[in-house]
C-alpha cells in the first residue's frame, strides 16, 4: 500500500530555507523567502510571529509536519 509521505527530520535551517528528510528517503529544501514577506503582512498573529528569524530558526518536525513550538497561540 502506498503512504503519504511525511516529514522524519528536519537536517537545516538556513534564513527562510529548510532542508527536510522525509519517509520515502527524500530530501528536500524548500525555500519560504516569498512566502516569510506575505507572512509579515499577515493579519494573522501566528503568520507574523513564524515570519521571525527567531520563531522560523525554531522549526521541528512534528509528527510528519513543520511545526514552530515556539510560536504560541492566544486564544480569546
């Protein structure tokens, strides 16, 4: 049966780039540099905070996904 791939490890974090290993063996480096400009933007707390260096440098993998343990949502 074929899986969905997911995220195993993440190997680096450059600024705005991150290079991942996933299930199948891949690896892979996406670059978030367009898409960290919009965040900045966003009216969205959480966009904003992931824009950061400081939250995006803090990027894990999280059960087969990217995920900022730093950044914290408030919720009202």
């Amino acid at each position: 049966p074929m899986t969905t791939p997911a995220i195993v490890q993440v190997v680096s974090v450059l600024p705005y780039r991150i290079v991942t290993l996933w299930s199948n063996g891949e690896v892979r480096e996406n670059d978030y540099t367009l898409a960290v400009q919009q965040w900045a933007l966003s009216d969205s707390e959480v966009y904003r905070q992931v824009a950061q260096w400081e939250h995006f440098k803090e990027v894990r993998a999280t059960d087969g996904v990217l995920t900022w343990p730093t950044v914290r949502i408030r919720f009202t």
